[in-house]
C-alpha cells in the first residue's frame, strides 16, 4: 500500500479518527483498495506465471535462503528503495500476512521507519528486537531513502545473508543514527503478532504472519487454522468478546 506523502493523509485511512468497531470497519476496507499496489515475484496454488528479473525465475515456491531466494529478497528491498525515491509512504506487507484491523492508529507518529518483529521485547526503541521485514511502515524522507541506499550497499559485506539478517546487523550501526538520521521504532507484537510470537488477544490484534515457518503446505495449514479462529471470534457478541478473550490456536505446523 503507497500513498504520496503531499497527497494523502492519514486521516484518509482513518488512521487519524477514533477506532471503528468491526461492522463499521467493514465498509471502510475498501478504502485501502484505492491506494494498493501489488507486486508479483513469483507465483503460488495453480497460476501458470513465469516472473524473470535479470535471469532469476521468481516462479513457483522459492526455498529458504537458496540463491533464488536471497536474490528476490534482496530485489524486494531495492523496489521499495524505489518506492521511497518517488515520494511514496507506504506499508509493505507480506502476502502471508493476515489483516483484521486498521494498523493506522497503532503506528508511532515521531518515526519515519517502523517495521515488525519476530520478538518483541516490550520497548519500541530497543534495537536488540528482532525486526521481520515482512511488515514495514515507511515514510518518505531523505532519511529513509538513504536509509535504503545503506542497507542495499551493506549487502556487500555480508553476500550471503539475507536482508532481515543485514537489517539485524546495520541497525546498531551508528552511521544509521547519526549520519542517516533514520529513527527506527519497532511494532508491539500485542498488534503486530505472528508466530513466532502470536499476538494474546483477538481484540486488539491488527495483522498476524506466518513467520517462523518453512514449508508452503504448513503455512497453508496455519494459515486456514488462523482464518477459522477469526471467524469464530467475529460470530461472537460485543459482550462475549469483552467478558471471554480469546486466542490463536495457531501455530501447529509452524512455529
């Protein structure tokens, strides 16, 4: 999701205005459609589609931390480079993401580049958190831009490891801070959950990842599990909700 940062505003997500309850944010989902952008690197289930990109084949499930897969990795990370370049906030999220919630009002307002965990630790600023590129919330400044321009550069140091693993190692570089300017906050995993660590509560949980997980078919599995632990949180009264809190039943194969 891309919004031109003169343009858009969050109140146009109702990031700005008080949270709607979840009938209400129904007829407000589509708001998000307007702002979309999708981006295809490979294919998965039965869509017959052959994505190259200077002679990668991006088709098909790409295993963990092959060459494939670094490579794609690695050319997500230059396009949203681009993204930002072009003036554009954005989130970026996962296709193994689920959203249940607005994210908006649960984002930080003095940072400019906020991204999610695999663990949370309790302080935002804590740079010991381990971040999950998975879900990024980006604004548009010379210091996200040459923020990405780094992060791209310190690929060179370590050819091998992913982006998340560079990410790990460049966010205690003081370059970043003090060179950069890049303030970078990390999300609660109480909003932001996954499996790695499953957010506890259905009434305040945004968005959940299939993190932790390898293998298509378990993610799938975890996945189907997940969307039925929403729908039997959904058919409950307002009432039910507040007096009997409930939780994932996920992760099984995962995690």
């Amino acid at each position: 999701m891309a919004s031109k940062s003169s343009q858009i505003k969050p109140d146009d997500f109702d990031g700005g205005g008080p949270r709607l309850n979840p009938n209400d944010e129904k007829k407000h989902h589509h708001r998000y459609f307007f702002h979309s952008l999708v981006v295809l690197l490979f294919t998965i289930f039965t869509v017959a589609c052959l994505v190259r990109i200077q002679g990668v084949d991006f088709s098909g499930e790409t295993q963990y931390m092959t060459p494939d897969y670094l490579e794609m990795m690695w050319k997500r990370t230059d396009f949203l480079r681009q993204v930002v370049e072009t003036g554009y906030n954005f989130i970026f999220t996962d296709a193994d993401i689920m959203w249940f919630r607005n994210p908006f009002p649960h984002f930080h307002l003095d940072t400019n580049f906020q991204i999610a965990c695999d663990k949370f630790n309790g302080n935002p600023w804590d740079m010991k958190n381990a971040p999950n590129g998975g879900f990024i919330y980006v604004k548009s400044s010379n210091q996200t831009i040459e923020f990405y321009k780094f992060w791209i550069k310190s690929r060179e140091v370590d050819p091998r490891k992913n982006e998340q693993d560079v990410l790990n190692r460049i966010k205690f570089d003081p370059f970043v801070r003090k060179n950069i300017g890049v303030e970078i906050k990390f999300l609660d995993t109480v909003c932001f959950g996954g499996f790695c660590q499953p957010s506890k509560d259905l009434n305040l949980v945004c968005t959940m990842h299939s993190n932790c997980c390898i293998g298509l078919d378990n993610k799938i599995h975890d996945l189907k599990i997940m969307l039925e632990d929403w729908r039997k949180y959904m058919s409950l009264s307002e009432s039910e909700r507040r007096s009997q809190p409930t939780t994932w039943s996920v992760p099984q194969y995962c995690g």
